[in-house]
C-alpha cells in the first residue's frame, strides 16, 4: 500500500493521481465493496506509469529526485550494511563536523572504514547535520580516519551525498579549500582499496574530496558535477531561475559520467527511485560494494594507487 508519507514531485503529478486513486478503492473495498479487479486494473496502471515516467527522467528531473527528501541516507546505509559501526567523532584540530560522519565497522564480516555525508531526514537532525554539507574540520577528520585504514590495511568506503562543502565565512576562514585539497591528496595516496558511492548529490569539491577511489559507483538517479546547477544558472546567466536550462546543458546525470569514463558503474534503482524501496536500493549497493572490494582484493598498495592514478588519468580520454 503506497505511504501515506509519501512525498510526491511535480512531475510526478500523473502517478500521484492514480495511486490517491487506489487508496480511494482499497478504502471502499475494506468496507465489503467488491472492486478488487478495478484496483488491480489501476494498480497496474499506475506501476506502469512510473516505469515509463522514470525510464525518460531529464537531467532536471534526476536533480529533483536525487534531491528527494526520502532517498536513503548514509545513516540508512550504516544501517543496513555495516555491522558494529563505531563513529569517530572530531579532527583533532578544531571540533567535530556532523554533516560528515565517519567510523569503523564490518561489512560481509570484513573489516571496512566508512565516510560519507549526511544530510539528516527531519528538520533537526538536518540542521545538526547542517544539511549534508561539511566544514574542513568534516574533511580533515576524513583525513584522519582514511590514514588510520591506511595503517592498518582496511579498506575505504565513502558515502555521497552533500550539494556541495559549506560555503560559511567560519569555513572559509578555517581553511575549506586546503582541508578539501588534503582529504582529495589522502584519498589518492591510499595503499588500501577505496569505493566511493554517489548515492544523491554530488557536488563541487565537496564531494570529490571523498570520492577520488578506486572503484566510483552512482545510483542511477542520481547528479554528480563541479557545480550545482542554479549556482551554474547564476554564473553563466546571471539569473538563478535557469536552473533547469543549466542542468540539461551541464552532462550531470550517472549515464553522461559513465559516457564519459568519470564512473565505473551505474547501481539501477527500484521503479520510481531509490526513494520508494530503500531496503532494495540498499541491497543492489551492498552486493556492488562486495563486488568493488573483492575485484582489488589481490593488488598491493603500488598496484593499487597506479590503478585509481591512471583511472584519474584516463577520464575524458575514451568515450564510453
């Protein structure tokens, strides 16, 4: 039975008509009315719908559900894929950064690090979380957390999904651009394997300074770009309501980064986004993680930093 939760977006107006539809029958049917066949009738319609919707999504409809507020989490990841997580919290420097969570645990019964951004799912935990985007101080305990699953032999796994670092003046002044160049230096100097995900939003140097692996895998729904597409809009047009023309022109979306050699995988989502089946989305990304790490497994640390060197190296060389 759909959520009555569910957030719907603009585009997905046909769909959400047909399923308040359903839930109209099922209401009926609950009271003695005989109407099963019409609710299959429509059910089926409706799943039919969404297929075809999601089969031919814009690059501007990728943005709005890469964004969706329900879309899993790294919290819903750690959840459901790690067990014994123990988060490490602060930077040894200045403070702790929760936009940016990172810890130790075990995945499949193997030992793994894991960062990632989170953005919260309330109001406030996004605003403890400030919104998924980091401080250097996120950055610069990524740094620290990736050094010790150097030193140790543990593998990497980094969860993506901020619309970018926090542009504050407090971040500015703290060292935002240099703490991002470091976390990016760390990531490629690692002698353990690293799998990055983009799971939502992957934006500017805030994600790149996490997501510069071995194996760089993107939900299919969804963006992944130097930059947002309203700050693009705002730049290039000096008019911020262009966001739309901006993200059909800016090649964001899993298929064009794949095209282009930036990625290595795209995860297919569920019917309708990884937002209306998480359990499943998190399964397909945990099966693709355990594939990533056990295809480096048998690379020492130079094999392993000449490939995730060379794989840099290579994007925009070759189409796909």
């Amino acid at each position: 039975m759909p959520d009555p939760m569910r957030s719907y977006l603009d585009f997905e107006k046909p769909v959400a008509e047909l399923e308040s539809k359903i839930d109209e029958l099922r209401a009926l049917a609950a009271s003695g009315s005989d109407i099963g066949d019409e609710v299959a009738r429509i059910e089926d319609k409706a799943a039919q719908a969404l297929t075809e919707l999601y089969a031919n999504l814009t690059p501007w409809q990728k943005t709005l559900v890469a964004r969706h507020p329900q879309r899993p989490h790294f919290t819903d990841f750690i959840g459901g894929l790690i067990t014994e997580f123990t988060p490490m919290a602060g930077d040894r420097k200045f403070a702790d950064d929760e936009a940016l969570i990172g810890g130790f645990g075990r995945f499949r019964g193997e030992s793994i690090c894991v960062v990632g951004q989170e953005k919260g799912a309330t109001t406030d935990s996004r605003i403890k979380h400030n919104f998924g985007m980091a401080r250097p101080e996120g950055y610069r305990k990524a740094v620290r957390l990736m050094e010790m699953a150097d030193r140790f032999g543990i593998p990497v796994l980094s969860i993506v999904d901020s619309a970018g670092a926090y542009p504050g003046i407090g971040a500015e002044e703290r060292g935002q651009a240099e703490a991002i160049a470091r976390s990016t230096d760390a990531c490629l100097s690692l002698g353990v394997p690293n799998v990055a995900i983009v799971t939502g939003e992957g934006m500017s140097g805030g994600a790149i300074a996490i997501t510069t692996a071995n194996r760089v895998l993107m939900m299919e729904h969804a963006i992944y770009s130097v930059i947002s597409p309203e700050a693009a809009s705002s730049i290039l047009w000096r008019d911020g309501t262009k966001a739309q023309e901006a993200a059909n022109s800016m090649k964001i979306t899993a298929q064009d980064m794949l095209r282009f050699g930036v990625i290595d995988q795209i995860l297919k989502e569920p019917s309708g986004g990884a937002h209306r089946d998480p359990a499943a989305m998190i399964t397909t990304t945990g099966d693709a993680i355990a594939q990533a790490l056990n295809d480096l497994r048998n690379l020492d640390p130079d094999a392993i930093r000449k490939q995730r060197r060379q794989k840099f190296l290579d994007i925009g060389r070759k189409l796909g």
